[in-house]
C-alpha cells in the first residue's frame, strides 16, 4: 500500500472509533435535580437538544445533532406560582465532557451545584438546584 493509502485507512478507523463512541456514550445528556421539597420544574422549550424524560423533581434534557442541550425550565411554588425561569446548556460531548452553563433568566436566582459528566465513563453532567435566593 501506498503512504497515501494508509494515511486515508487510519483515519477512516479513527473516525469510525470515535462516532462508535459518541454513539454509545450518554455524555451528551444534562439531567437537572430539584432538590427543593414542596417546588417543582416544568420545561419551557429548547434552543437545541431536546426533553427526554420530565418529572415535578428530574430533567434529562438530550443532544440534537452536534448541538448540547440548551433548555429552558420553569420552577414552580406546589400551588403553580412561578418562582424562576433557568436555562441549562451543555456544550457537546465528543472527545470530552462537555461544560455546563446555568443562567437565572427571570424571577429568584437559582442555588445550584454543577457535577461535570465524564466522556470516558458515558456519564452526562448534572446541575443540582438546591435553592432560591431573591
């Protein structure tokens, strides 16, 4: 084979390593906790990504293409009174995690705590709302 040859073989394999594992790494998601009893969240939409599964107290929010999440959810009081409205974006996971922004974007600035996901583990990152500060 021809130098040339190899060089296009070697990267026909990597590329195909490396959408092997994006494939089946979940690094992509961005699960977002309410740790607040008596509150809950509601999605309100998503620039990018999209809702995967929503419960009154867990968001998984996923990956759309080669674009993180970028969602935005809605905390509420347990009669429906709005407290705050948050966006939660996740850059894309390829080769590595991807970072994580939380922004108040109306009402109560969120409390919050962010754990990195790990691109080697498959493991998404987690914004865990623990409060609300006026």
């Amino acid at each position: 084979m021809t130098q040339t040859t190899n060089r296009i073989m070697l990267s026909l394999f990597i590329l195909s390593a490396i959408t092997a594992v994006g494939a089946e790494a979940s690094c992509n998601n961005l699960l977002v906790e309410l740790t607040v009893e008596e509150k809950m969240m509601l999605p309100a939409g998503c620039d990018h990504g999209h809702v995967e599964t929503a419960t009154d107290q867990l968001v998984v929010l996923g990956n759309t293409g080669s674009y993180g999440p970028d969602c935005r959810i809605v905390f509420l009081d347990d009669d429906g009174t709005q407290i705050s409205v948050g966006e939660f974006q996740q850059n894309y996971c390829l080769l590595s995690a991807g970072d994580i922004t939380v922004r108040t974007i109306s009402g109560k600035k969120l409390v919050y705590n962010i754990v990195e996901g790990s691109h080697r583990d498959g493991r998404g990152g987690k914004v865990i709302v623990t409060g609300f500060e006026n």
